[in-house]
C-alpha cells in the first residue's frame, strides 16, 4: 500500500544506502561550498591586504637569491639512490682503490675524482701515420708540462704541472696510457731505422714483455685479416694496419681542499690547451672531456634557456589577455591574463626564496617546474573568471567573488589536492631517483604556494576589475565609459573601443525576474529557501527556464544556464569568441550522431599508436642524453659511440673473499667464466707460467701462494699484476693467503652497447649466486645502469597509485562515485597515450620523461575534471543537452588554458639542448592528449555511456504538483521577498 503512493515511496527511497551516500555528499558539499563561500566575501572584503601580502612576502624572498648554489654532484641525481652497484663500488674502492694502482689505469674502469680526458681523430689516414704519432706525442708532452698557477695572483702564488698533480707509479713516475708508450716505442724505432714492432689489437705486447688491453684506447681499427677488422679472440689479438682515432686519459689526485682546486684549475687549462692545439692541427679532431664537464654542461640548459623562458612568458601573456578579452569594454577583463601569469611569477619568486633560505640547489631538470605552475594557475583563473561572467550582474561586487569561490574553489581544490597526492608521493623516501625526488618535492611547493596566490592575489585582483565593471570603467583603460546617447556623436573608432551595455538596456531586452516569467528565481548565494526538495522538472531542466543561473543556493544539483542572457541571449555578439563557437557551432558538431562514430574510430586508432608505442619503451640510462646540444659531453659521447663501440668498457671481476685457486676445480670453474671475453688475468697468466716451466698448476698452498709471490710477480712482465692482488697474513713462517684479486674482462659488442651491458650485468649476477666463489662484476656506468627501469617508472607507478585510491576514497563522502571513475579512466588513457607517443617520437624513459608523466596526471585533471563534474551534477533532459552545457561551462576554460600554455612551450622547443627537447615534446603530448579526452573524446563518449541523465525523473502525476517557495533575496541595497510559483 505504501508503494501505491509517490510521495510516500519517494520518502522511502531515502532510507536506502545510495541515497544515504548520496545525501552525505550533498550535506559534505553544501558545508564546502558556504566555506567557500564566506571566504570568498572575506577575501572581496580585505582587498588591498590580499593584493599587497603576496607581493611584499615575495619581495622579501626573492631577496634571499644571495644564496642560490648549483647542484655540483650531477652523478648522484641521474643514478638510482639505492642500489647493488653503489655498495658494490664502494666494495670495489675499499679494496683496491685507485692510489693503489701503481702499474696501469683503465680509463673506463677506474673514475677517480678528477681527471682530463681526450679523443683524438683524424680527418684523413691513419693517426699510427708517422706524421700524426709525432703530433700526437708532441701534444701529451703539452699536456704534461702544462702549468697552472694558484692562486691566479699574489705573493701564495705557486704553479702546478700534471707531475705535480698525477697519479704516480712504483716509480714515482706519472702513470700515462699504454698507447703512449707503443707510440713512443714506434717513433724510437723509425728514427733509428729499425723494423716498427707490431701493434696488436685488443692486447698487445709491450717492449717490457708485459701485456696491455689498449681496446679502450685505440679505435676506428682495421686490421691485416682478409676482410679488413680485428676479429682475434686470443690473448694477442690481430695486427693493426690503421686505426682512426685514439684516447687518452690524465688522472689527477685530489688529496684536499687545495689540491681539488688545483685540480679543477688545470682540468680548465686542460681544455684550453686542447682548443688551442686544434685550431693549429686543423688535420686532427679533438673531443676533450673532463670529470665536471658533465656537471657544466647538464647545468648549461638552465643557462640557455632563460630567453625562451622569457618569450614563453611572453607569448602566453598576449593570449591569456586575448582569451580574457571581449568586445564589450566593460565586461572585457583583460588585466586579468596578465595578472594570472603574475600571481603565477610571484608563487614561483616565493617558492624560490624558501629553497634558498633551506639551502637546496638547484637542478636544471626544475626547468619543468613553471609549465606545472603555469597550467594549474591559468586553469584556475580561467575557471574564475568564467563563473565570474556568470553571475548576476545587478549582485555587490563581494556577493559576485563569493558566488565564484563557491562555485570553483571545490574543483580548484580537488585538482590542488591531486597534483600534491602525485608530487608528494614522488617525493617521498620510496623515490630512489634523486632528481625526481627533489624535483617533485619543488613542484608541490610551488604548486601549493600558487594555490594560496590564487585564492589570496588574484581573487583581490578579481575584486578590484569587479569594481571597474560596476562603474562601468573600459576594462583596459579605466576610463569611464559613457552612455550611448554621448557615444552617437563620436567617431567610429571610438565607438567600436568603448562598447558596452548598459544595464537599463539590458533589463529592456531581458524583463526583470517575476515579471515576464513568473515561474524563475534569481539566483543568489544569499538566497534562503523554505522548500529543499525542488521539482526535478524546474530545478534541472534546462528547457524550462528562459534564465538560468550557477546553484548557489542548497539545491543538490545546478541549474544548466547561469545568467540571463545564456541560452537566449539577445546581444550574442557581445558573448566571448571561443564560448560563442562552442555555444553556437562546436557544441552542436561534436554532439552530432553522424561524427560520434568518427569519433570513436579516432580514440581506437589513438589507443593503437598508443600501443604502437608502449611496447617499444626504452629506457634512457645515458646521462649524456640530458646536458645541452653540441657541448663538450655530447661530442665526446658521440665520438666515442662512433669509434669505440666494438668492446664493452673494462669490467672488473673482483673475487673478494679468499677462495682455494690451487684447486683444479676452482681454476675450471674461473677460466670458464672468462671465457669468451678479452681478459686480463692474472691466474690465466700465473696458469701459463706454471705450464711453461713444466710445474703442475695443482699444487698444495703454501707451494702455491710461495711461487706466485717470488717468482711469477717478480719478472717484469708479470709485475703490474701485483696490483690485482691482496694478500693477507697467516701465523708466523706461514705462506699468506690470497685475500681478494681481481681480473678484467672486455666483452664484444655492438651499437646497442648499454643494452647489451645491461643483459651481461644480469647474467653475471645471477652466476655469482650459484658459483663456489664470491665474486662480483663492476663499473662505473652499473650504477646507472642497475635497476634504472624500476627506480625511473616507480614514482610513477605510485603517483598513479595514490590518484586513483585519492579518487576511490573521495568517492565515498565527496565526489559522485561515475565521476571518479570517469576521471580516473581518462588519467590512464591520457598516460598511456602520453607514453606511447613519446616513445614514437623519439623520448626515452629517462628521469626528464618521467618528470613530465608524473605532471601530466594533475594537468589532465585540470582539464578534463570540471568537464565531467559539469555533466554528472545535471538531473533529467538528455545526455546530449547536458554535453553541451559541460562544454560551455568548463570545455571554455579547459580550451583557453591549453592554447595559452601549448602557446608558452613553444620556445623551448627551440633550445638546444637534449633535457628542453624531451621536455617539449612530452608537456606538448600532454597538453594534446589532455585536448583530445576533453574536448573530444569525454563529450562524445558521455552522451552514451553512464552517468545516466533519467536518475530522479519521474514522470506521472508529479508533473502537475505545483509547490510555493518563499525566496529572500540579500542584496546590497535591498532586501526583497517574492513569492514564486515553481
């Protein structure tokens, strides 16, 4: 019998769990927006203090760039925090360290603290030519007896040479390269007419009897085999017929302050001398590198991109003011683009000030940090201003700001609250990519200071502009504009600069509320209603209305039309170009059911490239890929990409616990595994001594250890692996043991070296774990290259993570649960297409691209959040009436805020340098693919998909109830009371 009855089962309808959810989010929204809304009048009440604070606070701050410092450890913000191959290299230094090394350094093994490092080529021949061997020679004598002097001026003046400052030998001698000692060998040989001994290529014999890998020093070599290339896989190698270029290194000690200021000084000199030598030896190419060249020229991005910056500022000032601008003068806001980009400037000054009043540095990848500002600031001004035009005009300047905080800080909010979820995640301990972290760190900094700007300066700003409006001031010039009947008898220009409407001609074309339409209230966030549960037919239908307005007021849903000049607007030339286009033209096509299927063929053929590209992601591990275009790094790289590309870099095989090497087995199992590399070893050589003098190379320890200590490490040629082992003491008389040793390995390969180095870092690894001895393989380029992948996609693998538990949880007590499922589809789509694309055109996974991915989250919220909080809050007509009101109300702002900051990423698109290239091209497929789901993709896919449109439409003998609601309506100037058939 109760279910016989509307009302009543309408009644009963609330006890059921949905709508208790329901009424809580009603009941959570309605506190949220009447906060808003008292700040709102509090903010319009003070100002002149709200404009004022932010700019003194950050003139205050910005005092405090005294203290600016650059990161200067670039190693460990590119390289994974935590991982094997730190603790691994920190094993390897305590062990043998590179002071130790008293016989030879492998330049790509060994990375001490400072040192200088050259390739050199030749445009023409060979440089074992006798012509380029004495030119070349001639240089390292330059380099060697080059001085620099410290301090630059005064009587403490002293002058250091690379004796001075080199790693010395046994001797006391500089270690130099084993190339030079061939070269000099073959340059006594020809000046004294006897035959030029053979240079072999990857090992070769020196004149001491002793072997040398000069794999990493020569390059470009051809040998005397049939087909022209060194192919020998023996200990010696193949004959060198020619060879194109040649490496040399220089280490320097840096034993303190002093000496590492020496050192850098002559690292310094140490390029200039180069740069010098070449311009006089225009036949040979010289690629210097330094160890702070890639510290200089990582940092150099920031340097040359401060102009592009600047232009990008400028750009999007001029269409942030043109997408403020209107033809009628009074309404025209465009001071308010401008003051969008300087509330913008302001939180970043600030932002700054406290990193430097902490005492962090900065990085060139904080590059990124103002695009993240820029979007999220111009999206919530946009935003404002929009609702700000949807106001009642006849409403106190105070009641218009309260009614926008009302109506946008929810939304502005939740977007504040998602980019800080994904920047603070990142940020946390569970980063292990140090860039990223302090990155993100950064950028929820700036991104919450330029939240409080936007409540606090540009809202008082706001304010300010609504004042000139209410005087009827030229939105540009302040001028006072006059009425119509003074406008006749001026020129035509004038004219056109000062229209406007005045508000009795708007009233003439639009009857006051109550007499030409007796059935519409006013909307007023003042309004206080004696009925809450409005009929479904008048309060969202958004035909019914013939003016509609923002709910303000504690309906549960709004009204679709906020003014009264929104859907039957007799002035439509007055009305904003880009809302005009979308009211009138885009609205209508995109929602039209002949191009909703060429729609969804564009999202299959979106989400196949997208594909295309996620499975070909490759991760860029190479720091070289992120410091600036044509520097000293990148033509280092490339020439050693070029001509040094056939072998590995030296690997170090470090058996560091004490292990049985007079056992047979033991021995197998050693030379098995280095098998199939270039080696040095000294038990394969130690093996050899013993077969050669015609003793077993089982033998018991003491014979063992006894021969290789004072016979085998005593000849010349076997000397310098003295330093590949370490003896410990045993008791007294007894022979040591062998405590730790290690050998070298050079592997063969081939373009795709870093992903070869990658697989063998694996496969050794993973051997070690079963082998009878502890052993461990390491270089210095395995601190990039271990667990890279994981430490870089993991900030965004959690960032990911936290939006979409933030977006489940609000879904419980804030948001419509469709509308956080929509939002957190779209977030997915927007990432997955993001990195597919990135990929195809070009972009690895590196810590720059990563950076980019982890913004994108919150700026594909910016835009397409409102847009879907827009189409859920409607009740009743239909999907595709709803569409176009979502459109005009949120599709508008969304559209302003990409032109302008897709506008603003087009200078740096010009900069040279590797980090600026990949971070246009990521935000640029952010901001399209954040354009597509908002102004494509969502409209066409809500108008069949749910949220439905039907939920609380019930048709019968509800529609002829009629209901009276007393209204009073709080102005500045009166208070009203109507009474109004609804």
């Amino acid at each position: 019998m109760l279910g016989s009855a509307p009302g009543l089962s309408g009644r009963w309808e609330r006890l059921e769990p949905r709508p208790r959810a329901r009424m809580l989010r009603q009941v959570l929204h309605a506190g949220l927006r009447t906060s808003f809304h008292a700040l709102g009048r509090f903010v319009a009440s003070h100002p002149v203090f709200f404009a004022s604070a932010p700019v003194l606070l950050s003139i205050l701050l910005g005092a405090s760039f005294s203290r600016y410092r650059v990161e200067e450890d670039v190693g460990s913000l590119l390289a994974p925090k935590h991982s094997l191959a730190k603790i691994e290299g920190n094993l390897v230094d305590s062990l043998f360290p590179v002071n130790r090394s008293k016989h030879a350094l492998y330049s790509d093994l060994q990375t001490p603290g400072r040192y200088g490092r050259v390739i050199v080529t030749t445009r023409k021949g060979s440089v074992l030519d006798p012509v380029h061997v004495d030119t070349i020679l001639k240089l390292h004598r330059r380099i060697y007896q080059m001085q620099v002097t410290v301090p630059a001026s005064g009587l403490n003046s002293f002058n250091y040479s690379f004796s001075y400052l080199c790693l010395p030998d046994d001797k006391n001698v500089c270690i130099i390269d084993d190339i030079i000692r061939a070269m000099e060998e073959i340059q006594s040989a020809r000046t004294s007419n006897r035959s030029v001994p053979v240079l072999r290529y990857p090992i070769t014999q020196l004149a001491d009897g002793r072997q040398a890998y000069i794999g990493h020093q020569l390059g470009g070599v051809q040998g005397w085999g049939p087909s022209g290339a060194v192919r020998g896989t023996g200990a010696r190698g193949e004959g060198v017929r020619s060879a194109r270029a040649l490496q040399l290194t220089y280490y320097l000690q840096a034993r303190g302050g002093l000496m590492d200021r020496v050192a850098s000084q002559w690292e310094k000199a140490f390029c200039a001398e180069l740069q010098h030598f070449a311009a006089l030896h225009p036949k040979l190419g010289l690629y210097p590198s330094t160890s702070s060249s890639l510290r200089t020229d990582f940092q150099f991005s920031s340097v040359l991109a401060r102009r592009p910056l600047l232009a990008s500022l400028g750009v999007c000032g001029v269409l942030a003011v043109l997408c403020c601008s209107m033809r009628d003068c009074v309404r025209s806001k465009p001071w308010l683009g401008l003051l969008a980009l300087l509330s913008v400037t302001l939180s970043g000054l600030t932002a700054a000030g406290i990193l430097n009043l902490t005492g962090a540095t900065y990085n060139s990848t904080y590059l990124g940090i103002p695009f993240v500002m820029l979007g999220h600031g111009l999206f919530g001004s946009f935003e404002m201003l929009s609702s700000w035009r949807r106001t009642r005009e006849d409403q106190h300047v105070k009641e218009r700001v309260a009614s926008v905080f009302e109506d946008v800080m929810l939304r502005f909010s939740g977007s504040t609250m998602l980019h800080l979820m994904t920047l603070g995640l990142a940020a946390s301990p569970l980063t292990n990519m140090e860039a990223v972290r302090l990155f993100c760190r950064t950028a929820a900094l700036a991104v919450t200071i330029s939240y409080v700007y936007m409540l606090s300066f540009y809202s008082s700003c706001l304010v300010f502009t609504g004042y000139l409006e209410t005087g009827y001031r030229h939105g540009c010039f302040c001028r006072r504009v006059p009425k119509p009947d003074r406008l006749d008898s001026k020129p035509a220009w004038y004219r056109c600069l000062m229209y406007t409407r005045y508000q009795d001609e708007t009233q003439t074309a639009n009857p006051p509320h109550g007499v030409g339409h007796s059935h519409a209230h006013p909307s007023n966030p003042n309004l206080t209603h004696t009925h809450v549960h409005t009929h479904p037919h008048t309060a969202n239908n958004p035909n019914s209305h013939g003016h509609g307005h923002v709910a303000n007021s504690t309906h549960a849903h709004p009204h679709p039309h906020t003014h009264s000049n929104a859907s039957t607007d007799p002035h439509p030339q007055d009305s904003h170009l880009l809302l005009g286009c979308v009211r009138r033209c885009y609205g209508d096509w995109i929602t039209n059911t002949y191009v909703k299927p060429f729609v969804v063929l564009l999202y299959l053929v979106y989400i196949s490239f997208g594909l295309m590209g996620f499975l070909q992601v490759t991760q860029g591990s190479d720091p070289s890929a992120l410091v600036a275009m044509d520097t000293t790094t990148v033509l280092y790289t490339r020439a050693q990409q070029r001509y040094f590309s056939s072998y590995s870099p030296v690997i170090g095989f470090y058996i560091y616990e004490s292990a049985p090497y007079w056992n047979a087995s033991v021995q197998r199992d050693l030379l098995e595994y280095a098998k199939g590399f270039q080696r040095i070893s000294w038990l394969e050589a130690y093996l050899n001594y013993l077969s050669d003098r015609n003793q077993s190379t089982s033998q018991p320890r003491e014979n063992f250890t006894r021969t290789l200590r004072h016979s085998f490490l005593r000849e010349p040629q076997f000397a310098h692996f003295a330093d590949d082992i370490i003896f410990a003491e045993r008791g007294q008389g007894e022979e040591p043991d062998v405590a730790a040793s290690r050998i070298f390995l050079v592997a063969k390969t081939t373009e795709n070296k870093r992903e070869e180095m990658s697989v063998l870092l694996d496969t050794l690894r993973r051997l070690s774990l079963t082998s009878r001895v502890r052993f461990l393989i390491f270089n210095p380029s395995f601190v990039y290259l271990d667990r890279y992948a994981a430490a870089v996609s993991s900030p965004l693998r959690h960032s990911l993570l936290a939006v979409l538990f933030l977006l489940g949880l609000s879904s419980l007590a804030v948001v419509e649960p469709l509308v956080s499922v929509w939002l957190g589809l779209t977030l997915l789509s927007v990432q997955f297409g993001v990195l597919g694309f990135m990929t195809l055109w070009g972009v690895e996974l590196d810590c720059m691209s990563v950076l980019c991915l982890i913004s994108a989250l919150g700026h594909s919220a910016d835009c397409s959040g409102p847009l879907l909080c827009g189409f859920a809050s409607g009740r009743g007509e239909s999907r595709t009436r709803w569409v176009r009101v979502a459109l005009e109300r949120h599709g508008v702002p969304s559209l302003q805020t990409l032109i302008c900051y897709s506008a603003a990423l087009v200078p740096v698109g010009s900069v040279r340098s590797n980090l600026t290239r990949t971070l246009f091209r990521c935000l640029t497929l952010t901001a399209g693919c954040s354009a597509l789901h908002t102004l494509a993709f969502l409209p066409t896919l809500l108008t069949f998909l749910p949220p439905s449109k039907s939920r609380g439409h019930r048709p019968g003998g509800e529609g002829q109830r009629q209901e009276v609601e007393c209204v009073e309506m709080n102005d500045s100037t009166r208070v009203v009371d109507q009474i109004t058939t609804v």
